[in-house]
C-alpha cells in the first residue's frame, strides 16, 4: 500500500484549525463553573489551615474551571500524539530496514 504524504500547506492549515478550535473557547466562553480536584484540595486546605498562605501564584489563569480542564485534554492529547508518532516513527523505521 503505496500512500503519499499530504502537501505542506495541507497540514499547515489543518495544525492552524486544530489550534483555532482549542483557543476558541478560552476566548469566546467565560465564566463557566465546573468543580474538579483542584477546587475540592483548595477547600480542603482551607479547612484543615485557613492561614495557609501558598508558595507562588498561577503565571496564567483561565476563565473557568472547564477551560482549565480543555487545556489538560489538550495537554494529554498532545502528549498521546507525541508518544503514538514516536512509536509509528520506530515501526517504520523497523520495517525499513527489514526489506
């Protein structure tokens, strides 16, 4: 099975509006409500230690709470993508040298 690659400006367009689609709702959605875990430590912290004054301060902070867990998919998406090239790039390569 003979498959050819797809153009540059292809893929750059498509790495474009893959990109768009994750910065959208950072944007275009605010103040959405969502409790996650780390909502659920930070009131446990403040029950257990209500002086407790943290270390440093976030460098970003999203709109939400949904928006923070957007950005943790795309984090493990990404990092899934990274690995599963990897893994596909030694396959490859494995059957490459085979012939």
């Amino acid at each position: 099975m003979n498959v050819k690659p797809l153009p540059w400006p292809v893929v750059v367009a498509l790495v474009l509006v893959v990109i768009a689609l994750a910065i959208a709702p950072i944007v275009l959605i605010r103040d959405t409500e969502f409790g996650g875990a780390d909502a659920a430590a930070e009131a446990a912290i403040v029950e257990i230690a209500p002086d407790y004054e943290p270390w440093f301060a976030p460098l970003f902070e999203p709109p939400g709470s949904e928006t923070e867990s957007l950005l943790f998919a795309l984090q493990a998406g990404f990092g899934a993508g990274v690995i599963g090239y990897f893994f596909g790039w030694q396959h490859g390569r494995r059957q490459r040298r085979d012939r």
